[in-house]
C-alpha cells in the first residue's frame, strides 16, 4: 500500500544483499542512479529518488499532505527538508558508508574512510543546533509531520544500529524521534527482515 492505495510491492529477502544488487545490471538499465527504492509507474517510467517519489504521491493523493496544502506549506517543508539532508542525513549515511559499511560500499562507490569519523561528528553537532530548535515544536514544521520528520526519521532510526546512536542528552530530539516511533506507519514501514539483519531505517 502507497497513502492507502494497493501497489504491488516487490521487496529484497534481505535489504543488505539488495543494496548491493541495486548496483548493477539489470537494475541499473531501468534506473541508473543504483538506489533503492524506486517506483515503477504504470506507464514503465521509473522514479528513483526518495522526494520525487514524496512529490509524486503527494501530487496524485494529496491527504494526507506531507508536503503542505498552501503555497505558504510547500515551501516551508521544502526548507527544512534540505536542511535536515544536508546538515544531518546525508553525513550520516556517509559515515556509515566510510566506516561500518566500507567492505559493502567500496565496490560500488569512492569510499573515504579517513573522513567518517569528521563526518558522524558533523552529525552530532547538527542534532545539537536542532535539538535547539525543537524546543517548541511537536515536528520539524511546528505541528505539522512532514517528509522532513520521516527523513530524519529513517536516518537517525538507523543510525541507532550502525553504531551513531542519539546522544541521549538531545531531550527535544529524543522527544521528537519517540513521537515519530510511536506512529503505526512507522513500524510498518520497516523491512521484514529488518531485525534479522540488525538495521533499521
């Protein structure tokens, strides 16, 4: 299911196998990015990156909106979206990728391992300055949960099992990451062998 719509879904046996697979033909011919997920359109185009995917889905079925129902909305989500991508998410996965990840991820990618540990330190210092930020706020955007809260949702949900976990002095993140777990679509949005395999997000 997609926003309460049937899908058919075709999912890996084991999601650390299917980040290698993803790497190479014959996946590769229909989305050349390599990543996961992708969403197949009924008319055979492929969307690959994880906001596009948002955007589509919020474009077909726009409610729940996750994105925003203003011009006002829309922009303010997009925002904080890039924020928490380019302040945390992305040297997050990276410090995984150049640490903890590096035999799964140096055949498919430059790997930098000299520079995970700078990276999960920038990491750090970002849920510090948000942290701050959320003092006042049930979500990222005020009251409103977005693809910015599910974004950093999954990163730091699987940080917590590669080794960055949440310092537990960051009391308005770990408020904030609790009220997010305790949504329904957050247990089922992980993969079945999740537990198996010990990674979440």
């Amino acid at each position: 299911m997609l926003r309460g719509r049937p899908c058919e879904c075709t999912t890996a046996s084991d999601p650390t196998r299917a980040r290698c697979a993803c790497s190479w033909a014959p996946y590769t011919e229909r989305n050349p990015g390599g990543q996961l997920p992708a969403l197949e359109l009924d008319d055979g185009r492929i969307i690959a990156e994880t906001v596009a995917i948002f955007e589509y889905l919020e474009e077909k079925h726009p409610r729940p909106a996750l994105i925003g129902s203003t011009a006002e909305e829309r922009p303010e989500t997009r925002m904080w979206q890039r924020r928490v991508e380019l302040k945390i998410t992305e040297h997050l996965y990276n410090g995984f990728r150049f640490a903890e990840g590096l035999e799964l991820f140096k055949p498919r990618m430059r790997v930098m391992p000299e520079a995970a540990e700078g990276l999960k330190a920038t990491v750090r210092d970002n849920l510090a300055w948000l942290d701050r930020l959320l003092a006042e706020k049930s979500f990222i955007v005020g009251d409103r949960f977005t693809v910015a809260d599910i974004i950093l949702y999954c990163a730091v949900d699987f940080g917590g099992t590669v080794g960055q976990p949440l310092d537990p002095q960051l009391a308005n993140v770990g408020a904030w990451h609790a009220r997010v777990a305790a949504r329904p679509s957050a247990s089922a949005s992980l993969h079945p062998q999740s537990a198996a395999v010990g990674m979440r997000g």
